[in-house]
C-alpha cells in the first residue's frame, strides 16, 4: 500500500504542477453515471487497478464537469489511480446556490459509493464546500479536502462586490462573478426590473463568455464583453444589468439591501453542522484567490469542534481554480512541500475505498 500511495502522490505531483503544461491532459476512460433518472454524472476511470475513489462537490459553473479545468482535473486523479465522479448539478450548472444542490450532490455521491468496499473520500471546489461538508455530516465519507472553501456565506458575497473581508481590503477581487451574486439574490433586490428574465440572460452570456478564460482577467476585457451584451437587454433594464456586472454605481448598497432582507439563510451555513463530521478533514486554498479570500479557510477550520479542528495548507501556486505558478526557483521549492501535502490530502481523503489486496 505504500508503494501505491507514492505512485498516486507522484503521479498528482507531476500533472498537477507549473512544470507540466496545462494544456496536456492525460487519458482516462470517462463513462455516464445518472443520477436517480434526473441528471447525470460522469465516472473517470483509472487505467489498471483503483487505488481510491473521489467524489468531486464542484463550485458554480455553467458547464459542469465540461469545463475543460474540471475535465482535466478529473482525468488527472484517475490517472493518478482514482476513479473519479464529478456530477453535472443541476443548479449548480444554472449557478445558483440551493438547498436541492445539497439533496443532490448527496444522491450523487451515494450512486457512486454503491457498491464499493469503502467509502469514497469527497474533494470541494469553491461553493462546493458546502455540499461536501454537509454530505459528510450525514454519510460516511472516507475524507474531505475543502479547496478554497468558505465559512461565512453573506461575507463572502460581500468581499464580491466591496472587496473587503476579515477587516481589510485586499488587493483584488474577480469583478467576473457579481453578476451571479446578483443572480441569487434577484428575488430580494427591491429595485429588479419586469424584464428580469432579459437580464439574467445577459448575465449568463457574459458569464460564459469570460469565466475560466486567462485573457478575460484585466479590466478592459471582461468591461467590453459586458457592455457587449449589454446591447441585447431593454433599455429600462440596461442600468439594472451594468450594475450587476460592476459597470453602474449601486451595486453595494443592493447587494446589502438584499442580504438584509433575505436575514441569515440557514442552509447556507455549514458551520452548525460541522461537529456532525466524522472522517478526516482538510482545508486547502490559494494565498492569490480572488474569489474567497484564504482567510476564510482559517475563519472554517476554527469552525470546528476544537479536538476535531482540520489542518490548513495554503498555495501561492493556485489561485481560486487557475494555476498562478511560483515566481522565482526558491518560491518553487517552499510551494513544493505545500504541494506535497495537498496532494498527500487527496490520497488519503480517496484511499479509504481502494480495493483491500494481499500485501496492502
């Protein structure tokens, strides 16, 4: 068992580091799992023997398991030796956060655990950390790895549109997902214009056209998409629809209005739920995430009962999901024994369900 835990750590280690390039992606047999009749999930296989097996809680993203990162990320863990799910949640594709996203990331991992000798460990993405986190309060996980996760819900989506959090303002944020902020909380937004559905439209174009896009990060680029589709929206709603997308004043004071209204929703917090965790847990995040500050890692691990309390491991070679890399050879190698024990997390987090053999 050890020689296989030191294959699958080299392995995550090679492909997922700044050496290898992005765009090579080893091969993986990927097959369609569904999902109690309703939506489908998608099954990476090793090319030999599993050596574990990883449920993937995704974030908020309009292409689910397609979007090439995530698809890539999977193939990587099962060429690493885990057979890997990730499910296409229906909500979560439409990117809105939901008490049904919980329900169904928990079926999910259920279909997939069936059948196996152990069960399988769950990796987090971004919002993912709620329905991981909740999942494994209720089943038993083999592990969790939380990967920029959150622990405060209404002060995360503040950082989104003031960019302060924790008390200080940091230096960046991605300005690319205020439109989904706005998008979960447009039945609390007092001023949400008749042509609602013109705008959601809009914002989700936009959203598809600049997320998970390098050239999409600066200002000037995402600013001439925006105003782009801003063309296609009636004209009572355009200002609505700017303001949603950082380009009209405003958007602080409704995002604020609209959190007041709303009050604490509490399915959003994880933090009640998390003396209900029984399987190992680890926290992850990246020092330049501009999505959820790193703080917010430390703000979940503290969350836990104090004999139960997580590790955290941060990264300056991850962002919130694309590779920063490290500047310099010396900056590499403090990164390297960070990246060590992350991916030491993974396997241990998936390994609990590899197949018992002779000599393991």
């Amino acid at each position: 068992m050890r020689v296989d835990r030191a294959r699958t750590i080299a392995s995550l280690v090679r492909w997922l580091g700044p050496w290898t390039p992005e765009a090579r992606v080893p091969p993986a047999r990927a097959e369609t799992l569904t999902v109690d009749g309703r939506f489908p999930a998608r099954v990476y296989h090793p090319p030999g023997r599993p050596r574990g097996a990883l449920a993937i809680a995704p974030g908020l993203h309009h292409d689910g398991p397609d979007d090439r990162r995530m698809d890539r990320f999977c193939r990587i863990l099962a060429a690493s030796g885990l057979v890997t799910m990730a499910p296409f949640l229906p909500d979560f594709v439409a990117l809105r956060v939901t008490p049904a996203a919980i329900d169904d990331f928990t079926r999910a991992y259920d279909a997939f655990a069936a059948g196996r000798p152990a069960a399988p460990g769950v990796f987090s993405i971004s919002f993912g950390s709620l329905l991981a986190l909740r999942t494994a309060a209720v089943r038993p996980v083999g592990g969790v790895v939380v990967f920029g996760g959150y622990a405060d819900w209404d002060a995360t989506i503040r950082f989104t549109v003031t960019g302060e959090l924790d008390g200080r303002r940091w230096v960046a944020r991605d300005w690319r997902n205020l439109p989904v902020v706005f998008l979960n909380l447009l039945d609390d937004l007092g001023d949400a214009p008749a042509e609602r559905a013109a705008v959601v439209e809009a914002w989700r174009r936009y959203v598809a056209a600049t997320w998970g896009k390098h050239e999409m990060r600066t200002r000037e680029a995402w600013e001439a998409v925006a105003r782009t589709h801003a063309a296609s929206v009636p004209a009572a709603a355009r200002d609505f629809y700017l303001r949603g997308c950082g380009l009209a004043p405003g958007a602080a004071e409704a995002i604020d209005g609209a959190l007041a209204r709303r009050g604490k929703i509490e399915f959003l917090d994880v933090r009640p739920h998390l003396a209900s965790v029984r399987c190992p847990v680890w926290i992850t995040h990246g020092v330049a995430d501009d999505v959820i500050p790193w703080t917010q890692a430390e703000s979940l691990a503290r969350a836990f009962p104090a004999h139960a309390r997580p590790p955290v491991h941060l990264t300056g070679l991850y962002g919130h999901t694309q590779l920063e890399g490290a500047r310099g050879p010396r900056a590499l190698a403090r990164e390297l024994s960070s990246m060590v024990q992350i991916v030491g997390a993974i396997e241990r987090a998936a390994s609990a369900a590899a197949p018992v053999t002779s000599g393991s």
